[in-house]
C-alpha cells in the first residue's frame, strides 16, 4: 500500500460538481430530495462513500455498490486505518489498496478527505486493477526477458554514438566480463576487423544473423551470430545500435566435424572399391596404395605386409613391401615406426631423412598383418590422422584376404603330405612356364621322372605309415639334390619328377648318380632285403636346335624311367636326344 498526504481536501470537494437538474432528482430518495451528502457524492463517477466516525453513518452515491460491504458492520480495517489516520492528522491521504469485493479482488487508489460536512470522512475510489495488472505483467515480462538472456548463449548490447560499448549483457560474453566490454570498441574483439567494409556493430539498417570471428578471453575464437538494428532519437537521428550476439562456435565445428567425416567416408569408398575392383592379389595392393597417396595428398605410400619366418616360442617377424606408390620417401623405415606393440591402434609419425612419415598398423581380429607408411614434406593434419586409422583398417581385412587367397592357392598347388608342387601345378604351370622360357633363351633343361622301387611291399609289410616315412625321406633327398630355383614335384603316390634349368648331358648324367647313391639311405624302408626300397630315374635333356614339344620331352622322359624299371630298377637312363627327324615325323 503506498499513502500520500495533501492540504487540497477543500479543492478537491469543490470540484466535484453538482449533478444536473434530472441527475439530482434521480437522487432523490422515497420521493425526498437528496441530502447535502447525496448531492456531493453523486458528482463523482468512481464508488464514493462518506462515512461518520461517531455516528456510524455511511453515504454512497450510485457507484458504490461495489464497496458497501466493506462500509457494513464492521468496517474494512485498512479503511478504517486511513479514515481515521486522516481524521487525526487533518489531512487528506492516498493509498493503494487491494480490497475483496463482490467482483473479486480489486486494487484501489483511495483518497480520503476529512472533516468533511459535519466531521465526515470522505472516500474517494479509484479503479487500478487493469493498470495494476498491466503493470505487473510488464515487470513479469521484462524479468522473463532477462532471464532467458542471461541463461542462453546470446548476449544483448548496445553501441553508443561514439561508437563503443555502453551496455552489455550483465553475464557478459566470450569469458569476458560485461565491464570488460564498457566503453570499448567492438573492433577490440573482432578477429580481423579492418577487413570488413562495415561490421554489423556499426550497421545502418537491420541486420540479421551475420557470422564474424571473435576473440575469447582466453585467446582462442569464437564464431559470433550477431543480428542488429540501429536505434534513432526523436528527430530520426541515428544514436546507435542494439543487438543480440550467439555463439555457434560448436555448431560451426560439429558441422565441419560431419563435413570432414563424410568426406573420409567418400575417400574411404574410393579406395576400398578400389581394391575390390582388382582381381589379382598383388594389384589390389598396388592399387590401394596409388588411390591412398592420391587421396591424401602423400608424395608416396608403400604398404608392407608382416610375415613370420620362425614358428613357435621363437618367431621372428619381419616386413616385406607388398606395393608402393609415388616417388621419393626414406630409403629405409625404421623401428620408430614400425614398432608397434600386440593390437595397437596408436599411428606413428617421425620424420625420417627429411620425410614427414605417418604409418598406420594393419589390423584383422586384433592382430598386426601389416603397415600402410605415408610420407610427404608438409606435417600432417588431424583429419588425415583419422583418415590413416581408416584406411589402415581396411588394408588390415585386404590384406587377411589376400593371405587367405594366397594359402587357398597354395593348398591348391602343393601335396598335403610333402609340401612339394602337386602333379597339376607341375604339368599345367610351373612346367609350360620354364619350357617356354628355354624355347625363347635357346637353354638347355633336364626333366627328370623318379619312381620308388618295391614301395608297395614297404606298405603291405611294414604299414602305411613307414611308406609314408620313406616318401618323406626321398622329398629331404631331392631337397639335397636340386639347386634354388630347380622344380620338385610329388604327381602322386610314389612318382616325382623334377626340373633342372642349365644343365647338359654330362652333368646330368653326374649328378643323376650322385642321386642314386644318395638314395642307399631308403634301404632301412625295405619291405624285405631282397627286394630293397630304392629309385628309379628317366631323364630327358631339352635341346632348344631340335625344336622338341613339351609332350615329345614328356614322353621321352617317362619311357627312360620305365626302360629302367622294366630291366634292372635301382639306376637311371637317360633318353636319346630327340631330332629334327623325330619332331617333323611326329
């Protein structure tokens, strides 16, 4: 409630004017004419009440209905408070009150004049409930816009005529104080202001959503959304400008993080349905490496692949170039890189004779299979870090392929039991491919058919698993026999055959006896002593002058070896030269 004191009681009963001649005939009461009270009270539109302390009396004009209750027995105590407050002290007061009435809650302005026709107390009643009401919601509306501001990323401001800040956001902004911002210029905090032509702060019409940099407090920045509007004074001058600034620092950076990723993904695709494009083990590997130092801007990249070459407690690990692209790069990797411990992810980065290196470890269920290495002369960013992870990845499951490709292959070409080239291997490639090269190099080339003698009584006397001892013991001697590069193969049960590039008639003649001696050892097979476990070889030299075709050498070889095994077995015969009579007559 809030009372005011005046000495204006008599202007103000003086102008309140007397009603009109119906008016004051509608007042008349009973058929009586008004009394004085009723004549004054009936000049004033607003509930009025006249009220004798002593008497107890109350006067209402036409109005006042709304308030006669508060008049009825005992009387409202806050009203009587200012009634008789203002009786006491001979002066009028005004307060605001809130008073229950027939319409509701109802806020009053009341101006109570004493001594007031034979000591009466006059109330005068003021209706504020609707700019009471209005006024509240104002202030409510006004805290709620604070609020909001002060709780949200934005910051409100203004820039005074000078151009400087005069009002900021009392939670400040970018780690800075409002203070901090007082009295400077917006330029202070902008990251490049002199490039802009006008920046939004000193616009001259509305603005809206304009990204500029700013500097935080701490030195790093802030991508700033700032939506403006100048404000003018009475005569349309301009006085400066009022506005609302957001940080979206972190929506720019997750929308630059979701760019980047989809354009990893998108490099990605590309190079993983580049490996899936080739069909030849060796050339999905060269074709990872050209698309990924393509995509990443390398100078070079060179995949290696780990190989063991111990089994066991003592395996040793080494790497071997599986494919490389580009040109220049160091001339040797180094542990610094190519230490990596059991499933680690971490990249290594050096820089390696001037190189900048990053490699990346291949990976298939946890385990290391290889290395992707990159190099180039500028230091890598974090978007190509996370790029060599992905790749590196994708490398990992290629290259599990391509083992897996390549031990189906093997398998393929190579006798469970002895680990030599299988009969198809021999005879449909490894065979064709050395024939053909002689015929083109004008070489010389033996073919050698080996037969065990009496194997069948090793297996019926001594059992399967002694023949099988004796095969292996023939393999270890053909291993002792042949040179690196010279083909052994098993075609089957007991038949081997091999492949020797080179070599003439004498030397094959040589080194055949040398065999048969050597093969003494198979004696201790034997199914009995006197039919001993021993060889039997037909071979057949290539002479390139002859022109000889591969099934003529095939046949030549393998009618040597029964020759032998025919007449005497446990020796070797070599066949008679093939001539230009012989091919032409074929």
């Amino acid at each position: 409630m809030k009372t005011d004191n005046t000495n204006s009681s008599v202007n103000l009963i003086q102008s309140l004017s007397l009603p009109a001649g119906d008016d004051l005939a509608d007042s008349a009461l009973d058929g009586k004419l008004a009394t004085p009270e009723q004549v004054l009270l009936s000049g004033y539109n607003e509930p009025a009440v006249l009220l004798n302390f002593q008497q107890g009396k109350v006067t209402l004009n036409h109005s006042a209905h709304r308030v006669k209750h508060l008049f009825e027995g005992e009387i409202d105590g806050e009203l009587k408070r200012l009634g008789t407050q203002a009786n006491a002290t001979g002066r009028m007061l005004s307060a605001t009150v809130s008073l229950s009435t027939v319409a509701g809650q109802v806020v009053y302005q009341v101006t109570v004049v004493p001594q007031v026709i034979d000591q009466n107390v006059l109330f005068l009643f003021v209706d504020q409930t609707l700019n009471h009401n209005l006024r509240d919601a104002l202030i409510e509306s006004r805290q709620r816009f604070k609020d909001l501001v002060e709780v949200s990323s934005d910051f409100s401001w203004e820039i005074g005529e000078e151009g400087s800040f005069q009002y900021v956001s009392r939670t400040g902004a970018l780690g800075y104080d409002s203070d901090d911002f007082i009295g400077r210029p917006p330029e202070d905090f902008i990251v490049g202001a002199e490039e802009y032509d006008q920046i939004p702060f000193h616009t001259k019409e509305t603005v809206e959503d304009v990204e500029i940099w700013m500097h935080r407090s701490d030195g790093s920045m802030a991508c700033v959304q700032v939506s403006a509007k100048p404000f003018l004074d009475e005569e349309g001058l301009p006085m400066g400008v009022r506005g609302v600034c957001r940080d979206v620092t972190h929506d720019r950076e997750r929308e630059t993080a979701l760019a980047q990723a989809h354009q990893r993904e998108q490099v990605l695709g590309y190079i993983v349905n580049t490996i899936r494009d080739e069909i030849n083990p060796i050339d999905m590997m060269s074709a990872a490496a050209a698309a990924t130092a393509r995509a990443m801007g390398a100078t070079g990249c060179a995949v290696l692949r780990r190989e063991i070459s111990n089994e066991g407690d003592d395996a040793l690990y080494n790497y071997t170039k599986a494919a490389e692209f580009g040109t220049g790069g160091p001339q040797q990797f180094t542990d610094q890189v190519l230490n990596f411990a059991a499933g680690e992810r971490t990249l290594r980065e050096a820089v390696i004779e001037g190189w900048h290196v990053i490699a990346g470890p291949c990976l298939h269920s946890g385990v290391l299979n290889g290395v992707i290495c990159l190099w180039r002369h500028d230091d890598w960013s974090d978007d190509a870090r996370l790029m060599v992870g992905d790749i590196a990845g994708q490398l990992g499951i290629a290259i599990e392929q391509i083992t897996n490709h390549e031990s189906i292959v093997r398998l393929s070409r190579t006798d469970s039991m002895t680990g030599l080239l299988n009969r198809r291997a021999f005879y449909e490639e490894e065979l064709p491919r050395r024939f053909n090269r002689l015929a083109l190099d004008k070489s010389l080339g033996a073919l050698f058919f080996i037969d065990m003698d009496n194997f069948k009584l090793v297996n019926d006397v001594r059992g399967h698993q002694a023949g099988d001892e004796a095969i292996l013991a023939l393999k270890d001697l053909l291993y002792e026999f042949v040179r690196p590069g010279d083909l052994i193969a098993r075609l089957g049960g007991d038949e081997f055959a091999l492949w020797m590039d080179g070599v003439n008639d004498e030397t094959t003649k040589v080194r055949c006896q040398h065999l048969i001696d050597a093969a003494q050892v198979l004696d201790q097979y034997s199914g009995s002593k006197e039919k001993p476990l021993g060889i039997s070889v037909g071979i057949a030299v290539y002479h390139p002058e002859t022109k000889e075709t591969l099934d003529d050498l095939l046949a030549r070889a393998d009618t040597a070896m029964y020759d032998v095994k025919n007449h005497s077995k446990g020796g070797f015969k070599l066949a008679p030269h093939a001539t230009l009579k012989d091919v032409n007559s074929v």
